[in-house]
C-alpha cells in the first residue's frame, strides 16, 4: 500500500510540473499569436547593405527570451538568481533553460524557480559518434548539439524573433537588461550586424576605460559568453550547424560574411565556471580576471546611431590613424596626452605586441580577440592605445590563425 501510495504521489507531481510547464508555455505564446511571423531571409543576404531608412514599429514591444544553456552545474542558481534581480520584465524577457546533460540535482535547481521561468530539457542523451581524434572532445560535440536543439526550440516552436543567449556560469551586470533592449533595433536595421555580445574578450580591469561605462564598439570577432542575435539568422546558420566547436566555426569567413558584432568598452557578463569541457583553458590566466561593470547605463535614452556602419567606419577609423604613431617601448613616457597606435604588420608582429600590451594573443581565421578592420582598442598604462595594421588595410588573412 505505501509503494502504490508512493507511486500515486510521484505521478500526480508529474502531471502537475508537465501542466505547469504548459500553462507557461501558453502564457509566453499569447503575446506572440497576434503577430506574424517572422520573415524569411532572402538566399544571399546583403551584409555590406546601407540600415534601413524607416524604424521597425514592433520593435518596442518585441519579446526576448533569455535562453540559458545549462548541463550538469548546479551551480546555475547564481546565474539564474542575478539574471531574476535585474530582469525589468517577465512579460519582455522570459527566460527559457534548456538542460542537457539529464543531471538531477541541477534539474531540482531549475526546478525550484517555478513560474519564474521555463524549464525544456534535450531528449537526446546518447553519445556522438565523432572521429577517433576527437574522442576527448565528446563534451564539445555534445553542447552543438544542445545549442542546435535548444535554438530550433526557441525560434522554430516558440516562434520568437530574437534570443539572448547565456550559458549556466555566467553573471550579468546591471544593465544587461538594457543593453541588449537598446541594440536590439540596431540589429533588425543594419545589415552589416549579425550579433551583439554583453563580452569584451580584452576587458580586464586594467585594458578598459573604467569611466566609460557607456561606450561600445564594433568587432569583426564573434565574443560570445552573452550574445543576441535575430530568428533570420538562425535561418540562415540552422542548416548548416557544426557537430562540434561552433563558437570557432561562427568565427569562419563562411559564416561572419563580412559582418560585425557590437561589444562594449565593459563587459556586461563575466564567467565563475572554472570546470568545464575546457577544462579551466584561460580562466585562471585571463578570464577570471575581466571586468563586471556595475554602473547602470540608460542605453536605451542614448544615441546608438554611432555604431551604425557608415558612421563608425568614418569616425572610428579617422580616430585611429589620426592617432601618433609611437613604437611599444614609447608608449609609457610620450610627451603628448591623448590616444597613441602601435602599428604591426604580421601575424608574429601582431603576438608579439599583443603579450607586451596584455591583451589574448590568438587569432581565429585571422581575426584578432575584439578586433576591428584589424584594430584592437585597449588602455595601457591608462592610455588609450590602437593596435593596428598600417593604413590601407586589405582584410584578414586566415593562414594568420
């Protein structure tokens, strides 16, 4: 009698997570079921097209989830906790985990933020079948799999237009929020974006501006660790998703196009998982020292229109070479106040400069960490410097990765 008791119980709690699961899921539909959906790309879009003249009219109201991937951390309560403190809205940012993994305690976890927010799981637990050389690197085949799936689920069945994506170690500023609100149409405008991340990949303390909060960047290089990006693109990058290592794969000419991403001055996330597939790579070195910023910007009351590529590449490359050119060993005692460029010409030239000024050192498909048409802004010795190749700069080179 008490195992049938004990049975009874266990399945009327079944039955009332998976109706509470769907009441939510009903709850998030409403909003969108009065909108079309969203549009189709064209086969060949136009990354280097002008922004478009006339302002999208749902963009104020547009609903964007906050997707968090999450796997075996139970420690994902910090995540999910300071993402709960500075979400403004339920109604514009629900935030949707998506488990892989099958780990129990970390399910408990989730589980216990009720109509906080919605919990999918990945039904595929089994192994991937992945080439003798890649045995090891079973961790990383399995997150492609889990982003492909978790991102068919949020734009394929729920229909969402756009996504903020956030893995289960990472803690959000203030105006983490905000930032990704204001940007947001500046993505659906100008063609020549493809994302926007909450990361600098050179934002240590001592790289930033620490009293420019408020300013953000175009970058050739996709960050990550906290990025937007729209349902088009998904169209677009689904068909052809990697098995394995897809935040390199996204670094590829084939899928960046020419396009950028926005980043700022301050990094909007900073990561706390030590433990992971990469097995701590670069934390202790370097990640675990970036910079949370923790001044709220009014983004989105401030004129975005600077990062619009027409402008930027005007106004920011003009900024650069109009900037001294000085050799490494000069910066330090200068006589002149203002912003300083130290020029490279190659790959080894590019390393070599990157370790003295303290900045990641390696490039994916020949892009540098945060660069821009090859520019890297940082601070060194709290003076603005520009690493950057001799004017008339022709592109990336691949071989230099």
């Amino acid at each position: 009698l008490d195992a049938a008791l004990l049975r009874l119980a266990q399945d009327t709690e079944t039955e009332l997570r998976r109706q509470r699961d769907l009441l939510l899921r009903i709850q998030q539909f409403r909003s969108l079921w009065s909108r079309p959906r969203f549009p189709k790309p064209s086969v060949h879009p136009a990354p280097h097209s002008q922004p478009h003249s006339q302002p999208d009219s749902h963009l104020d109201d547009t609903v964007i989830p906050v997707l968090v991937l999450a796997c075996d951390r139970s420690s994902v309560r910090r995540c999910l906790d300071n993402l709960l403190r500075y979400r403004p809205s339920m109604e514009k940012f629900p935030i949707i985990v998506s488990q892989d993994c099958g780990h129990a305690e970390t399910a408990r976890v989730i589980e216990s933020y009720g109509s906080a927010l919605s919990h999918i799981r990945q039904p595929d637990l089994s192994d991937i079948p992945a080439p003798p050389e890649h045995r090891k690197f079973q961790g990383y085949y399995r997150i492609s799999r889990h982003y492909r799936w978790a991102l068919g689920q949020v734009f394929r069945t729920f229909r969402y237009r756009a996504a903020i994506i956030v893995e289960d170690d990472l803690e959000v500023a203030p105006d983490f929020f905000e930032y990704f609100q204001a940007v947001f149409p500046l993505l659906r405008s100008d063609r020549s974006l493809w994302c926007a991340s909450a990361w600098n990949d050179n934002g240590k303390t001592s790289l930033v501006d620490t009293s420019r909060s408020d300013l953000l960047y175009r970058s050739d290089f996709f960050p990550g660790l906290g990025w937007l990006l729209l349902a088009e693109l998904w169209e677009e990058l689904e068909p052809k998703w990697p098995p394995a290592f897809w935040d390199d794969w996204m670094r590829q000419p084939e899928q960046r196009r020419d396009r950028a991403c926005i980043r700022p001055e301050i990094s909007r996330t900073v990561t706390f998982g030590r433990k992971g597939v990469s097995q701590g790579q670069f934390f202790d070195q370097h990640l675990r020292f970036i910079q949370l910023n923790r001044n709220f910007i009014p983004f989105t009351r401030l004129d975005l229109s600077y990062l619009r590529q027409q402008e930027y590449d005007k106004e920011f490359l003009a900024m650069v070479y109009a900037a001294p050119r000085v050799r490494l060993e000069e910066i330090r005692d200068f006589p002149h106040p203002g912003a300083v460029r130290v020029e490279y010409r190659d790959r080894d030239g590019f390393k070599a400069a990157a370790k003295i000024l303290g900045i990641m050192e390696d490039l994916k498909a020949g892009v540098p960490r945060a660069g821009y048409r090859g520019v890297v802004a940082l601070v060194h010795r709290g003076r603005r410097v520009f690493l950057a190749p001799p004017p008339g700069w022709s592109g990336y080179d691949p071989t230099w990765s």
